[in-house]
C-alpha cells in the first residue's frame, strides 16, 4: 500500500476509490431494483387475474352454460370467453364444469375435453381460490383457479393465467430502463469521481493528506511558543486554530471545530479590531486584563475565509490605572444633584413670590432632610467621593425599580488613599456585587430592600451587601463562578467571575451565606495596600 502511495498520487487514488464505490452502489442498487420490480411485477400480474377470475365467475352467461354442460349437454363457451381474454389482457380463460370439462380454451381443438392436470383444480372444487405455476398446453403458466357457485353451491371452475413467456417479455420492458439508468449512473459516477479529484488537488495544493497533517504538526508547535495568543475563525464563527496562550488568557478551552463563545467573537473580531490592525490594534478590558489585539482577515485565492486575532497581554506592562471610573459616577451623580437643586429654587422661588412663607419654610425643610437621606447621611460616613459617587448611582437605580437602598450605620471609610489599580478593583467590586443583589429581587414590593456595609482598617475592607431576593441554591452555588453560567438567559454570566478575578487581584476572601429572613449575604475582605505587587 505504501508502495502504491508512493507510486500514484493522492488525487488519482480517490478517482480510483470513489469510482469502485460509486459503481458497487449504482450495481448494488439497479439488482435490489430489478428485484422489486420482477417481484411487484408477478404480485401485480397474481391480482389481476383473480380480479378477472372473479369477475368472469359471477356472469350469469357462465353460470348457465355450466348449469347445463353439467346436466349432459354439450354447449361451450368458447365464442362468448375469447373476447374477454382479448379485453382483459391475458393469455386464456378457460372455463371447466363440475368434471373439469373445459367450456373455453384458447385452442379450438382442446374444447370438451379434461383439464391436462386433474390435480391442479381439485381444491377450488372444494370451494378454495388457489394459484398454481405449472407447464400447460401453453407450456409454463401462471394461474388462478376460481370456484364458480350457484345458490352456495360449487358448480364449475374458472382458470385465468398468463404464460411465462408472456411475463417474462413484460418483466423485460419494465426493466429495461433500470439497467439502462445503472449504466448512465456508472458513467456519471466516472465523471463526478474525476471532477472530484481534480477539486481535491486544488484544494490541497498538491499536497497529500500526511504532508498536510505534518505541516500541521508543525505548525501547532510554532503557534504554541509564541507569547501571543493566536486565535483564528472561519466565515462561519468556528474556531480553526489557536494556541495555549489565547487559552491561558482567556481562561477557558478554546476547541478547534468549536463555535467562538459569543463575549469572545464580539471581543476579538469586531470591526474597531478590524479597522485597527494596521495601527498596531487597539486595547480592551477582559475580566481584569489590559489586553492589546489586532485582528486581520484572512484570503485564499482571492475570498476571505475568515479571520485571524494577536493577542497580547499588556495588564503586567501598563497596569490598569483607572481611578477616573469611579469619579465619573460622583461627577453624573452630582451633576444630578445640582439639576434637581435648580428644580427646587425654583420651587421656593415661585412660593416666595406667592407670599407662601409658611410653605416655603415646610418644602426647605423637606429638602433638608431628604439631602442628608439621600446624600448626607453617606458623605458623612464614607470619605470617598468615587465610591459615594458610585452608592448614589447604584441608590438611584434601586429607586426605580421600588427597591430601597440603605447604607448601614455601621458602615465606615474614614480615609480612602488607595492605589489607582486597587481603587478601580474595588470599585468593580462593589459595583458588580450591588447589581447582582438588584436582579436578585425579581419581583420588588414594600419589604426588598439591598443594604451595603463599607468597614474600612488599616489595610483592610470589608464589604458586605444583602438582599432580600429569592437566594441562591446549591447547585447554582456551585457553578455561579464559572465563566459564562448565568440563571439569566444567554450572554450573561460574567458579573461573579469579574468579582471573583478583583478578589483573587486584592488577595481577599469571599463568602456567601443566606441572609435573614429571606436573601443572600455576600461577604468580601480584601487587602488595600501593596495587594497587586
């Protein structure tokens, strides 16, 4: 076999193979063909002479010219019967009385005499419709014997039947055009085989299917020492190469053949990525990675098959120096506070204007107090004016949805002097952990509330957030980390992995447990100086 490897190249082994396949299945199938056919053929021509038989029985012409050929006269039938062969397209109709004397025959001379086999016809005498496939006058025959009753009583015998010659010459004409689409088939299979081939050398550049599989071999090996990651799709979002450090990074099996999760296809192969790549690509945030990609297209012969992404690392070389994401949600908030101020001047104007003294006094008290509620009573507890930004923001969005939102009295920030990097983690933290508790209470009435705890020592925070939601089971305890698993619907599941990954970062623990009476309790500590380094 090597040997004829060796010899003949690949291209012209598959003609070979798929010619010899093609035809086994085109001759395989014309014999099965053939075979139903011959035998529908004979089942078709059995029912139809019954169906003839059975009809000729019941005329009373017959009936009554065997009532007296029975009595002793010598009448036959023979006049009558020739143009129902003729009509019904079989080879005879030969009609017997209770001596099985025939009454019709197709030859002249045999009227009047015995049936040749006096066997043949005993059990319809008996009243039994039976087939029968012996030589005849006419030589081999297929045929139908038929009991003919008269007031319940068996009087004669009708024998329809067809001669093999005959059903031969039909089985001939039907099955004619079998062979000749087999043949036709053969040669169609000849062809397509060696358009096959030719399309197989084209495709795979002249190559064999092992020099393709080393060159392969090889490649994967190259892809894996690079540093960075590598991760191809094809039109179709299937993934057709990566190596082991797209999957260190991405921190889940990135399998050839596999669909490209959703969150990493809209990630690496976006059109930004795309309209980058000859820049030197642009920056994303995965999970708590800094990473720089650039994706380029992929062209065979003049079609794009797909794309191909570089993915490099850059959290270790760049850091993520981010204080300005929880600055921008005190900046929305207050600028917030600051519309619904003028909204309130104006309120205390117009009651001014009106000389509604006592009225006005009552709404500055109002405002007073719903001040310190809402914005006071956090200041005053939490000297941090990105994580107040952040609480007012989160306070807000509760509102909407009817859930109350409480800061505990216990809760206590006396200083925030963090890292820029530990500030944006525990930000992140905070803020996933609030949202989860949200979508916790799917159903919001009178008694949801979300409650968070910032306790603040040396090197430490402590942070606890509970809820009033519908608790977590066990099973989703224990898959709630895992990338991607979400109770939510589909393309969610990423919020907890973000928590768990700043929690790792800020080398901190997390604990959940049931809150009382209804709800989870979400427990974080993390160190906040020198925790990344």
């Amino acid at each position: 076999m090597r040997v004829l490897k060796k010899r003949l190249p690949f291209w012209v082994i598959v003609i070979a193979v798929m010619t010899f396949t093609i035809g086994v299945a085109v001759v395989t199938t014309a014999v099965l063909i053939h075979q139903d056919t011959v035998a529908a053929s004979k089942q078709a021509m059995q029912t139809r002479i019954l169906k003839v038989a059975k009809s000729t029985a019941k005329m009373s012409q017959v009936k009554q010219v065997i009532r007296t050929s029975n009595g002793g006269a010598t009448t036959n039938l023979q006049t009558y019967i020739k143009p129902l062969v003729k009509r019904d397209d079989v080879d005879f109709i030969v009609v017997l009385n209770h001596d099985l004397i025939r009454l019709s025959h197709p030859l002249d001379k045999d009227v009047g005499r015995h049936f040749s086999s006096l066997q043949d016809p005993q059990p319809a005498l008996k009243g039994q419709t039976h087939y029968s496939q012996r030589a005849g006058v006419l030589g081999p025959e297929y045929r139908v014997f038929q009991p003919v009753y008269d007031h319940g009583k068996v009087i004669g015998i009708v024998c329809v039947g067809v001669t093999a010659k005959n059903l031969n010459q039909q089985l001939q004409r039907q099955t004619r055009p079998i062979l000749i689409g087999g043949m036709i088939g053969l040669l169609v299979g000849l062809g397509l085989s060696v358009l096959l081939g030719m399309y197989l050398r084209y495709l795979l550049l002249g190559m064999s299917p092992s020099e393709i599989a080393e060159r392969t071999a090889q490649q994967t090996l190259v892809d894996d020492a690079l540093p960075e990651g590598v991760v191809a799709i094809n039109r179709w979002g299937l993934i057709i190469s990566t190596n082991q450090t797209a999957q260190t990074l991405f921190q889940q099996d990135l399998v050839v053949g596999q669909p490209l999760p959703p969150t990493l296809r809209d990630l690496l192969f976006t059109g930004a990525a795309v309209s980058q790549a000859t820049t030197g690509g642009i920056e994303v945030t995965y999970l708590d990675k800094q990473l720089l990609i650039s994706t380029n297209d992929l062209w065979v012969r003049g079609k794009r098959q797909g794309q191909v992404c570089l993915i490099r690392d850059m959290s270790e070389i760049t850091g993520l120096i981010n204080k300005l994401a929880g600055t921008e949600h005190y900046v929305s908030s207050l600028r917030a506070q600051t519309h619904e101020f003028m909204n309130q001047l104006q309120v205390i104007n117009g009651l001014l204007e009106l000389e509604e003294y006592p009225r006005a006094l009552e709404f500055v008290g109002q405002i007073t107090d719903s001040y310190h509620q809402d914005l006071g009573y956090v200041t005053d507890k939490i000297k941090w004016p990105a994580m107040v930004g952040l609480i007012l923001g989160k306070s807000k969005e509760a509102k909407e949805q009817g859930i109350a939102f409480k800061v505990t009295a216990d809760s206590r920030v006396p200083q925030a002097n963090f890292d820029g990097q530990v500030e944006v983690l525990l930000l992140r933290i905070v803020s996933n952990l609030l949202d989860n508790a949200r979508d916790a209470i799917k159903q919001p009435d009178a008694q949801s509330v979300i409650s968070l705890t910032l306790s603040q020592t040396a090197d430490r925070l402590k942070i606890v957030v509970q809820d009033t939601g519908d608790g977590i089971s066990e099973s989703v305890r224990q898959q709630m980390f895992t990338q991607g698993f979400s109770t939510k619907g589909e393309h969610r599941g990423y919020g907890m992995g973000i928590i768990q990954a700043a929690v790792s970062r800020l080398r901190g623990t997390l604990t959940l447990a049931d809150n009382q009476p209804v709800g989870t309790r979400i427990t974080v500590v993390v160190e906040t100086k020198e925790a990344l380094k």
